[in-house]
C-alpha cells in the first residue's frame, strides 16, 4: 500500500493514488530534497499522521483531516527534525488522494 516518492528529484511534482480500505493507512515516503507538501483529495475527506504502520488502521487521536476537495499545505523540516514519511488514509476508502511535493 505504501508510496515511495523518494527518487522524485524535480520539483515541483504531483503524484494521486487511490486510497485503498477506509480508515486504513497509505505509507508515503516523502523526497529528501523537499521543504514543502501539500495533500488532499476532491473525491473525500482525508486524514493523516506522521506515526503509524502502513495498511494498519488510523487512530482518531493525533491526526490531521483535510476536507474534500481542498489541499493542505505542511512545511517539512531540514535536519534531524525533519519527517520523510506522512500516513495518508481516508473516510471512505475510495478517495483519490494528491499529494504536492514542492522544493
């Protein structure tokens, strides 16, 4: 289920894939070279997290939603603080899902 976007190296870029199961976790492996990522979906409401286990169901506690058919722009940390994986998974299971990478 995961998403290895690591080897994307010109920017920006779009990538979409389609959520699997409802509430269950899409791994996306973000660019080292990126600063920002904007995620949403026109087809649903998606959540996200920056922990979990790829295809594992998300927990309500500690994620981030963004509506359908809106885009959430999230800045990415340079160093040791930086996150190179964000947990996609939506609430119906059918979401189309964009993500944004940005240098």
């Amino acid at each position: 289920m995961s998403q290895d976007y690591r080897q994307v190296n010109k920017f920006p870029e779009v990538k979409t894939f389609q959520n699997g199961t409802a509430g269950l976790t899409t791994k996306v492996f973000l660019p080292n070279r990126i600063k920002r990522v904007q995620i949403g979906s026109s087809s649903g409401k998606i959540f996200f997290k920056f922990s979990g286990e790829d295809g594992q169901l998300m927990t309500s506690s500690d994620r981030g939603f963004v509506p359908s058919s809106n885009l959430l722009p999230l800045q990415i940390a340079t160093g040791r603080e930086r996150q190179d994986v964000i947990y996609i998974s939506g609430e119906s299971g059918s979401e189309t899902v964009v993500v944004i990478m940005e240098e």
